[in-house]
C-alpha cells in the first residue's frame, strides 16, 4: 500500500461541509483505505468564485491505499456535488 493525501473543499456550509466529510471518508472506506490523520483547516477565501461561491471550507486526509484504487476514488468523488474541488497526492516518493 502507498501513502496519499487528499484535500478538498465544499461550500461554506456547515450541512454541506459534513455531508462532503462523510463522503470522503466513505469513500476511502470503501476502497479499503487506512486513515492515517484527518484535518480540519477551516474556511478559506477563494482565490476566484466558482458560481456564486466565494469561500470553500477545507479538509485533509492522510491514508494509505493500493495503487490501482486511486482512479475510482477520484471518480466517485468528482461525482458528489458537494464536493467543489479535490486533490489527491502520492507522499511516500515512489
């Protein structure tokens, strides 16, 4: 198993902010992900608007996984519409 990081920010709304937490997270679950940390880093200002949206609450986790589940992970959540934006990052060098 490698080691990732995905960040991503939702709407600044705390309803929506959950719901795109939970998401995530079982999302990873899902695939079999081990959580290694998990962060809150707030609300944020936009460097540009998406819609009518000026502010994205953001949040990070640390996790390991299989290679071959990545491509599935980002596609199961670029579906949820809560979801404004995602990254996810390979830590470990390889």
């Amino acid at each position: 198993m490698r080691k990732y990081e995905i960040l991503f920010f939702s709407e600044n709304n705390d309803a929506v902010f959950t719901r795109a937490r939970d998401k995530v997270k079982a999302v990873l679950e899902s695939h079999q992900c081990t959580i290694d940390k998990e962060e809150d880093f707030g609300v944020k200002e936009l460097t540009y608007d998406i819609g009518r949206i000026n502010e994205g609450h953001y949040f990070f986790y640390n996790f390991s996984s299989l290679p071959a589940a990545i491509k599935e992970i980002e596609h199961e959540i670029r579906l949820d519409s809560t979801i404004l934006r995602s990254m996810i990052v390979a830590t470990d060098g390889k």
